[in-house]
C-alpha cells in the first residue's frame, strides 16, 4: 500500500513539474532564426516553428547565392576565406522581444554560412538562448557551434541539432525528441 502511495505521489511531482516547465516555457517569446539556400533548412524552421508557437525569421542575403552546386560551394568557401559580409535584405524589427532563438542554417565548409555572421553581429544577443540547427551532407554541425560561441559570448548556446539534407522531410520525430530533451514544449 505504501508503494502505491509513493508511486502516486511520485507521478503527481513528475506531472505538476512538467506542467511548470510548460508554463515557463510558455511565458518565453521564441523567434526562429534561418538561412536557407535550398529549402532544406527552411524546412525544419517550419517544423520547430508548429512545435514551439515561435515566430519564424528568414535570414536573406540581397543578392541571391547560384542554384549550381559546384558554383556555390567555391563561392562558399572564397568567402569564409575572405570574411566577406553579405548584405541583409532586412532585420527583425525588435529583437530584444525574445527569450529564445533558434538560429537554423546549412553547414557550409564545416560552420554556418556568412550571412549567419552578419545576422549575429547586428544584434546584442547578450542573455539570449541561442538554440542552433542546421541542415548537412555529412558534416553535422561542424565547428559551427564553437563559431556561434566566439560570436555571441555573453548568450547561452544551448544543444544543437543537424539533420542530412536528405532526411528533412522524414525529421518530424527526431525534431519533436530534441525539443522534449531541451525542455521546449509547446
């Protein structure tokens, strides 16, 4: 009989505190951050975009990257190389309104591309959670997690998640467990 009390106690403990984490959760305003070249990356914003009421953001560069995959790989990597800083076509209007950000990209050349740096350093993300995902061909998230450090020292980064390219469409699930691992809930 004792057990059973203790089991039930246990479970109402474990409810009543998922049901905190829900309610802080709740109360963060989210914003879901991305460069998407080919769509993929787009994809998976929609999808924490459904999950977690957050507010979708697409980072755009003024001028448009090449559609040929060997073009954009060298354009890429010349300009990591060189630290070139595309232009913006916009910025979120009051960036200081979130809690949480989720910053999405595709892995290029082992980071985030550079229109990433160029969002990151247009904002004070002091105290922001940074949440990073990215779309790959292999690589994960590289060093982009570690770049993301250097750039934004005064946020907190939070786990990371990479999905290959050619299984975003099949990703639901495993976006719903890093969500539930990160205590994101919707």
């Amino acid at each position: 009989m004792k057990t059973k009390h203790i089991f039930l106690i246990a479970v109402s403990f474990s409810l009543l505190f998922q049901l905190q984490v829900q309610t802080v959760v709740a109360q963060k305003k989210i914003l879901v951050a991305y460069f998407s070249h080919s769509g993929n990356t787009r994809a998976v914003a929609y999808e924490i975009c459904k999950k977690t009421a957050g507010e979708s953001y697409e980072i755009q560069t003024e001028k448009a990257y090449p559609t040929d995959y060997n073009t954009l790989v060298d354009l890429a990597k010349k300009e990591q190389k060189t630290d070139y800083r595309p232009e913006l076509k916009n910025r979120v209007k009051d960036i200081r309104q979130y809690d949480i950000i989720f910053l999405g990209y595709p892995n290029w050349w082992g980071t985030y591309p550079q229109a990433i740096k160029v969002f990151l350093s247009m904002y004070d993300l002091s105290g922001k959670t940074i949440i990073p995902f990215c779309t790959h061909e292999g690589s994960e998230l590289g060093e982009s997690v570690r770049d993301l450090k250097r750039m934004c020292p005064r946020s907190v980064i939070l786990q990371g998640l990479a999905i290959q390219g050619k299984r975003v469409h099949n990703s639901d699930d495993k976006i719903a467990e890093w969500l539930q691992k990160l205590k994101i809930i919707r």
